[in-house]
C-alpha cells in the first residue's frame, strides 16, 4: 500500500508499484533519457506556454517536498510527477498538462507538483540544476509561467545555469539578483533532494505520472499526450464539467 497526500490529508492508495509505473510511453531511472552533451544556451530555441497569460495569475505555494498550483479552495487536487530532462513530459506539459492548468485556472483543481531528478546522474542532464531553478521561481511568486517555459524549451543536451537564465528571461519579472543567485548557487539543491524522495515515495517508477487520490489518471491509455483526450479523463475522475 503506498500512502499519498492529497489534499492536505494522507490518503490510503491501494496501487501496485507496477500499476504506479504503468505509463505507456514515459522516463524511467534505467531509460537513460538523461544524457546529453552541454550546448550553448543561445543554440536553444527559448519558448513560452500559449497560455502564459492564464499561468502568469496561477498563485503556486512551497508545500515540504511539493509545489502547490492553483487556489488553495479548489476543490479536487491532482499530483504531476516530472522530471524537467524527461522527454515524454515535455510532451506531456504540451498536451495534458496545458489540459490540467486550464482547470487550475479556473479553480476547478489544484495540482501539486512533485519535481523529481532521477534522470540527472552526475549533473549528466541538468535536472538538479533546472528543479533548483524552478524552486527560486516559486519564491518568485512565477513558478507556473516559468515551468511551463522550461518544458517547452527543454534542450537536447543538458540543462545550464546560462540556459535557465535566458529562459528566466520569457517570464516578466522573474530575473533579479536574488534569482539569478539562487540559480548559480544551487540555493535549493537539498530542497531537490526531498523532492526527489517525495517523488520516490509515491511508488512510481517513471515520469510523466498524474495522481488524482493515488490513483494513475490517463497514464495507461496514452492520453497524457493528447490534450482532448486527457481532459476527458479527468471528468471522468470528477475534474472539469461533468461527463
């Protein structure tokens, strides 16, 4: 039995360790997605969410290992589990993540974020780098615009300091001393580390991973991949309008 927050409260969640680690297509400790040769930050396309505006308004709070989006009385709570170097979650915060923070914006849900780094094995992807990042924009008070700017500017080698900062740059008001320090110093790094293990302790084996009350959401049919599809899947756990 693996036991979940959610909500605030713990949450018993009857799941195998094999049902946890169900997804289709995703990023596993073993997958080696991780890899990757250094790349000028300015070779790398730098892009922003479509939806930046709506993300821009998303209040986001430091919750222990978690990072909690949306109003605080929204009244479902899912979990996102991603690494920043994984892929199929760049893919994933395309298509059903956008899916997800749509609702969010619209105070139908709230998610938690649990960031991890297992891709990063000696700084061979820069996913310790690029989570610290993530925490100092949540300080910030632009985690959601900046999360999704890195998904979608995700490199094909590995993440930088110089690449996180240029991509800082796309989110009005997050560049500043006190960012850009916290970038270079690894402020967060042991705040990394207990996000990872929140990561672990859900029971999954792999990203990306939707949880709603410990349960895998559209993890086993694909449709985190595909926006239409996984918007239908979480009405049918009760987020969104009624099915």
């Amino acid at each position: 039995m693996v036991r979940v927050v959610v909500a605030g409260r713990l949450v018993a969640a009857v799941a195998s360790v094999a049902l946890l680690g169900g997804a289709v297509v995703g990023c596993g400790s073993g997958s080696g997605a991780g890899g990757g040769k250094a790349v000028a930050a300015s070779e790398v396309p730098v892009r922003t969410s479509p939806i930046a505006g709506q993300l821009a308004g998303l209040p986001a709070a430091v919750d222990g290992a978690k990072i909690v989006v949306g109003k605080p009385d929204a009244p479902r709570t899912a979990q996102v589990l991603v690494d920043p170097k994984c892929g199929h979650c760049a893919r994933f915060e395309e298509a059903g993540g956008e899916a997800l923070l749509k609702l969010a914006a619209a105070g139908q849900v709230k998610i938690e974020y649990l960031l991890a780094s297992f891709l990063d094995k000696g700084g061979a992807s820069g996913s310790v780098k690029a989570v610290n990042a993530l925490r100092a924009s949540a300080d910030a008070g632009k985690f959601a615009e900046f999360h999704a700017a890195v998904f979608a500017s995700q490199p094909k080698g590995r993440f930088t300091d110089e690449l996180l900062l240029r991509i800082a740059d796309r989110v009005p008001g997050l560049r500043g001393a006190e960012f850009d320090a916290a970038v270079k110093d690894r402020k967060y790094e042991g705040w990394v580390a207990e996000a990872e293990k929140g990561f672990e302790a859900t029971g999954a084996q792999g990203t990306p991973m939707v949880l709603v009350e410990g349960a895998p959401v559209g993890s086993r049919d694909g449709s985190l991949f595909d926006a239409g599809a996984f918007a239908r899947a979480l009405k049918g756990v009760g987020i969104g309008a009624s099915v």
